[in-house]
C-alpha cells in the first residue's frame, strides 16, 4: 500500500483515521474494491486501539466509503458511493431540518428553470414521447398513490438526466424525494393532481417547441402552484407551513 498513514493524535482519533483514509481514496491510493489492512496491523500502524479503529470505520461505512464483510474472505473493503445511499442521506437531513415550504420552493426556482432552459436546447422526440407518456399515466391513476411514489418523480428525474449534470440530479432528485414524503403526510388530493399534470403539460409544450424562455416560465409557474397546493393541503395528521411541518393542533394554538 502505497499510501502513508500517519500516526494518529489522541484527541478525535477515529476522525483523524477516517479524513486519512478518505483522503488516500481520493488521491486514488486506495481504489474500488481494495482491502484494508487486518484490523490488528492497521490499528498498530495508526498507533490506536482496535475499538478507535472500528469507530472509524463505522463512520465510513455511512459515508458509504467502506463496506465490511464477515467470514474466512471477510474483511474491510473500499467500495464505490452509491448515488441512492447520498440521495437517501440528504432526505433525512431534510426531514430532520424541517425546513418550510418556501426553502423547497427556493431551491428548486434556483435550479429548475435551469434545468429546462438546457433540456429545450437539446430535448430529442424519444425525450419527448418519455414525459408525454408519463403525464398519460399520471392522469390514469385515479387514487394518486403511484403518482405520488413514481411517476412525478420520474417526470423530473428525466429532466435532470437529460441535462447530464450529476450535481444537479442529485440535488433535484433528493429535494424531489423530500416532497413526495411531505405530499403524502399532508394528503394532496384530486385536485392537486390535476394542477400538476396541467403543469408539467406545460412544460413539455415549451420544450416540444425547443423554446428555453417559455420553458422556464413554466417551471416556474408549476413551482408556484405546486407551494400553493401544498399549502392547501389539510387532509393529513400534519400539513406544511412556510415554517416546515406541524401538528394541526399547533396551528390551532
């Protein structure tokens, strides 16, 4: 192994062990698929315990950085950050946040006109038929509930992947997730359904025409209305404020 790991400092001990080894990943000493030492060579060379040692690489492990497998082969292995494990991680902290409406409405007026602007430009008929297809099933689905888990969700996925930026997917897709968690706790109905397959037709009617400009009024446009619908919502246990969730009986207060 090529990399040098240091001996380590008492204080913050596991971190210091965690920032090397990220830091050998990402100067591509350590690669995909490579095993670390034994955990008794490992945490003699570092010059910690065993236990700072497997501290360590339980933070790695979230990070998703590290996987450890058991039995005779086992061991502790670098492994590749999947994409999911992040999105996921970011709508925890999302959720634990509790950030309000206007923060989601926010962000996604930053990056979502955007978004169109770059798929107008480059936009292909099979792009095209994808999102029309996808508003068909949105309409057929009477109870709402795959298009609340799928469908919406695929409608902006598509559009973030057409743009081929990996930043930007990750952030439309993960503030996506978050939402479609917040629309089914606050119960959007009928109504808010139809409002958005109005919004995404919309769109697609810019972007059909190859028309950046009118595109990105429409998104935001669609952004707007989807605030005000979410607002509107009061069928839930809970519903979304400017604040973020609350109970219905705080609200009443």
């Amino acid at each position: 192994m090529g990399f040098k790991f240091e001996i380590v400092k008492a204080n913050r001990i596991s971190q210091n062990i965690v920032e090397q080894i990220r830091s050998a990943i990402l100067e591509g000493e350590l690669k995909i698929g490579d095993q670390l030492p034994s955990e008794k060579d490992f945490s003699k060379h570092f010059g910690v315990s065993k236990s700072s040692l497997r501290e360590a690489y339980r933070v790695l492990e979230a990070y998703g950085l590290l996987e450890i497998r058991q039995g005779m082969t086992g061991g502790a292995f670098i492994k590749e950050v999947d994409l999911s494990t992040v999105k996921d991680s970011l709508v925890n902290y999302f959720f634990f946040q509790n950030p309000g409406l206007r923060e989601y409405t926010q962000i996604r007026t930053f990056l979502e006109p955007q978004v169109v602007r770059i798929c107008a430009e480059i936009i292909t008929d099979k792009d095209i038929e994808y999102l029309e297809n996808n508003i068909l099933a949105m309409e057929e689905e009477p109870e709402g509930e795959t298009f609340m888990s799928d469908l919406d969700s695929a409608f902006h996925k598509k559009l973030v992947d057409i743009t081929d930026n990996k930043i930007i997917s990750l952030v439309v897709e993960s503030v996506q997730k978050a939402l479609i968690n917040i629309k089914r706790i606050v119960h959007t109905d009928q109504d808010f359904l139809k409002m958005v397959c109005n919004g995404h037709r919309k769109i697609v009617s810019a972007l059909k025409a190859h028309d950046p400009e009118q595109a990105s009024h429409a998104m935001i446009d669609h952004i707007n209305e989807v605030e005000k619908g979410m607002m509107a919502s009061k069928g839930g246990t809970m519903i979304i404020t400017e604040k973020g969730l609350l109970k219905k009986n705080r609200t009443s207060q």
